[in-house]
C-alpha cells in the first residue's frame, strides 16, 4: 500500500467511525506508525509502506474508533513546543494550560534577572507539563514536580531527561506539600478541579483516558484549591506568586479563597475560547 493509500484508507475508517478530527487524527497515525512526516506524505506519496507499518497503523485506528483520544495511542503529545510523553496516570496537558505558561513567565524573568534564580514548585505536576514548560524558557531557573503518583513522577522524569532539563528538575513523590521542603518563588499548579458529581458527565475522551485523581476536586471541586492556598505562603519566598488554572466558572471561589488566606490577586487571564482559565496571586 502506498503512504497516499494509506493516509486515505485511514481518513475514511475515521469518518466512518465518526470521529471529529478524521483527517488530522490520520495523518497524525500514520506519520507515526509509518515514520513517515508530512512533507514526505506531499513529496512521496507513492511510497510504499511496510506492511508491519500498516498493521501498526490499523490497530492505532481500531483504538482511535474505540473513542481513545489520538495522543493518549501516540503516546506523546506537544505542550508549549514541547514534546511530552504520556502516562495512564498522567492528565493529557491541554491547550489551555498553555495560558498558565505565559502568565507566569515575565514574573519568572523578572525574579531571575533580580535574583539568578527562580525556583518553582509544581503541585501535581503530571507529565512534566508546566514545570518542564518553565524551565525550558527560563535558564536561570530550577523545578521540584510534586505528584502522588509514582508512576506520573516517572514520566516526568522520563520527560525531563528527553529535553535535556533533568539537572534542573526534581520529582517529589508528596500529597501536595507534604514532603515539600524549603521556599520557591513561584508556586504553580493545575490542579483537579472537576466537582465530583460532574465527572459522570465529561466527555468519554476525558473520563475514560485521564486519570480521575487528576481530574476529581472534591465535592465542589474547589478542595485542592484550599489546600493549596491554605500553605503556599509557608512555602513562598517573599516576593513570590502563586499560579494556578481555574474550572471556567471558579474565578470569583478561587479568588475568595485565596483573599481569605491573605494573598491579593496580581493577575486573571482567559483561554483560546474566552473561559477564565489562571489566576495569579502575591501574598498580600
Ligand atoms: N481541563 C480539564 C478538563 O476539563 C480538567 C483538568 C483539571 O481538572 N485540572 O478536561
């Protein structure tokens, strides 16, 4: 079969199974399975596949109708230009996290260039997302991940030494600060924020393939959010900030319960599609 054949066979299994993004998620299989990129898709498109390719691209497209999410079967996805590997125990970073990244990073720059240093703390950090995101743009500055998850800290890890960042990022198996030890300048988190009734009712993408305990934030879905700001400031250097993503309807909660824990909110931005999505906070 050539990769031409290949791309539109894989197209019309997808169409034909109903799933959305047919045409990216095709062409995002078979590149992968067949080693192939896009360019050569448009130069090659007669070259013949392997046929173990093929095989490999048709169970990836027995999964894909399934309903499994296309990076969860790729293994990897891109977050902030980054690529990252996926675990079943790690939340699959999203888009909108990217948000979080730019808010965050002039304060970084600004605690570097003052300080030759910023040091940031990643409360469930998942695959890496956020802290490797961090590090990767800003030289001067170091990470601890924090995950209750083995095998999440491991991806991290994983993740961290594929992009060259491992000397500069820590993983901390701890329930939030537990274990953590020691003040940071920054205090990032995207934490599970999802009311628990409300996980029912996700998509099946989300339900079925992120791992609940990333997802689960307790009866109003506003609990990891008291933890957090209930001890950020023990772990704050003094001119520190606290960042963390929000649900889309949680900004004036998370904002109260911050203000009760005597920090002052420094900055609210929106994601791609308009939603309150960070928060940022200094203590007051
Ligand atoms: N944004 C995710 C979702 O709605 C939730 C992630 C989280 O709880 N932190 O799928």
């Amino acid at each position: 079969m050539t990769l031409a054949e290949l791309l539109r066979l894989a197209r019309q299994r997808l169409e034909a199974s109903g799933i959305e993004d047919a045409a990216l998620d095709a062409r995002l299989l078979v590149e992968h399975f067949t080693g192939t990129s896009r360019s050569d898709a448009i130069a090659w498109p007669d070259m013949v596949t392997e046929s173990q390719a093929v095989a490999a691209v048709e169970a990836a497209l027995e999964r894909r109708s399934a309903g499994e999410p296309v990076h969860r079967i790729l293994g990897f996805r891109e977050f902030y230009g980054l690529e990252l590997s996926l675990s079943a125990q790690t939340l699959e970073p999203r888009p909108d996290t990217e948000i979080l990244i730019d808010a965050i990073l002039p304060f970084m720059r600004d605690v570097a260039a003052r300080e030759g240093a910023c040091r940031v703390l990643d409360l469930g950090t998942g695959t890496g997302a956020i802290a490797l995101a961090l590090l990767a743009n800003v030289p001067d500055a170091t990470a601890i991940g924090v995950d209750v998850s083995a095998d999440a800290l491991a991806t991290a890890a994983r993740n961290a030494a594929g992009l060259g960042l491992a000397d500069r990022f820590t993983a901390l198996r701890s329930d939030w600060f537990s274990q953590v030890n020691g003040r940071f300048h920054v205090i990032a988190s995207n934490p599970p924020y999802i009311r628990s009734d409300d996980i029912a009712g996700l998509q099946a993408e989300v339900r079925l393939f992120d791992p609940v305990r990333a997802l689960d934030g307790g009866e109003d879905g506003l609990q990891p959010y008291r933890v957090i700001a209930a001890q950020a400031a023990a772990h704050l250097e003094q001119d520190g900030a606290v960042v963390v993503e929000i649900g889309n309807t949680q900004r004036l909660e998370v904002i109260s319960i911050f203000e009760n824990e005597c920090f002052r909110l420094l900055e609210a931005r929106r994601d791609l599609g308009g939603n309150d999505r960070v928060l940022l906070f200094a203590v007051a």
